[in-house]
C-alpha cells in the first residue's frame, strides 16, 4: 500500500495530511474481491460484484481532497460499494464524527459492513437507501459524498447539507464532471466542476436539480 501512497501523492491526487494518514491506515486490500488483491494497489478501478466497482485509487483521493472533511463532521456517503471510502471517511471524521452510509445494492451494504469489521469503527452506519433520496433521518450533512454518477445534482441531497457543509458528486452523462456544492451560511449555493471522470450510474427514482 506505501508505494500506492506515494504514487497518489506523486500525481497531485494526495495532498493533505489528514488523507496521506487516512490512506496509509486504511488498506484498499481489505476491501477488494479476492480474485483481485494482485491489482488493489494498482491505480485503476475493480470490479466488486452486481456490476459495481472500487474506484480508482486517484479518484477517490481527489474525491476526498475536495470535501474537506473535519474532525467532528457528520458525513453522508452515497453509494458504499465495498467500503473503502467509507473506512477512510470515518478515519477522517474521528470519534466525534459520525458517517452515514447507504447504497441501493443490499448485497453491498452486507459486503461494507463485513469489510469494516476488521477496522473495528463505532462512527459508521451502514444501511441500505436511495441515493436520489439521501438519508433525511440524520440530517443536516457538514458533508456528502456520492460515488456514482448522477444526470444531475440530486436536489434532495442540496437541501441535506448543512449551511456551511460541502458536496462532492459526479454529474454527466457517460463522462462526468466531479461538481462541488458548498452551501453559503445563507442557505445559497456555489459551485465548482473538474471535469473527466467516470461512475457507474446513480440508480433510482431521480429527483433533479439544474445547479448552474
């Protein structure tokens, strides 16, 4: 896993300490199909199951560079997948945060919570949803993450985030633009877009918002 770290940091993807120390704690490894620990610390993305993927290591370092995430925060994760992300996520937020994960493929909600098992977290909670929906029970969001790719930024997960808080979501067809939503303290949005990615799609009933 060292020298994924250091290639990541290499390209730019890695930056900041507190996802340097997430990355080099949490072992893509641990939550990669058995049938591809050859290739988990190669930058590229891996099939899990139900057509899903582990994202590219750069990606989800990008991902996570642009969310901020704090110590204390309360995070939304949209899609879990495996788990990774949602291991790293509750290493970022500490014992005083909290991560709320869902994704709409139970098998995967059963497949990240075994995942985390081996990293023994008391900050997660994993439980299936709808991305298009968020998980309003625990709202409002400091951050929201979304690791498929929507049509559009999905309106329901603007109005989860908290004043303040940020989201990180795909949008675009078949190649995406990473968008980040940060929420003025007056209830107002900006946006920023990095374009060239891609995800699976967000799958679900879709409740859109144009966010220009």
């Amino acid at each position: 896993m060292a020298h994924l770290v250091e290639d990541l940091i290499h390209k730019g993807a890695l930056s900041s300490e507190p996802v340097i120390a997430a990355f080099r704690k949490v072992r893509r490894q641990d939550f990669v199909h058995q049938d591809m620990l050859l290739h988990a610390t190669e930058d590229t993305p891996l099939p899990i199951a139900h057509g899903q993927t582990i994202s590219q290591p750069s990606t989800v370092a990008t991902m996570l560079e642009l969310l901020h995430v704090q110590p204390g925060d309360r995070v939304l994760e949209v899609g879990c997948g495996s788990g990774w992300l949602t291991a790293l996520l509750a290493e970022l937020v500490g014992s005083s945060g909290f991560v709320y994960a869902i994704d709409i493929i139970p098998q995967l909600v059963d497949l990240t919570m075994e995942h985390l098992e081996k990293y023994k977290f008391t900050n997660v909670e994993v439980k299936w949803g709808n991305g298009w929906e968020g998980n309003v029970t625990h709202a409002p969001y400091n951050r929201i993450i979304v690791s498929a790719g929507a049509v559009e930024t999905p309106s329901v997960l603007v109005d989860q985030l908290a004043r303040g808080g940020r989201l990180v979501v795909p949008v675009g067809g078949d190649v995406q633009d990473l968008v980040v939503v940060e929420k003025r303290s007056d209830g107002k949005v900006d946006t920023e877009k990095f374009p060239g990615y891609q995800f699976v799609p967000l799958v679900g009933e879709v409740t859109p918002i144009s966010i220009k």
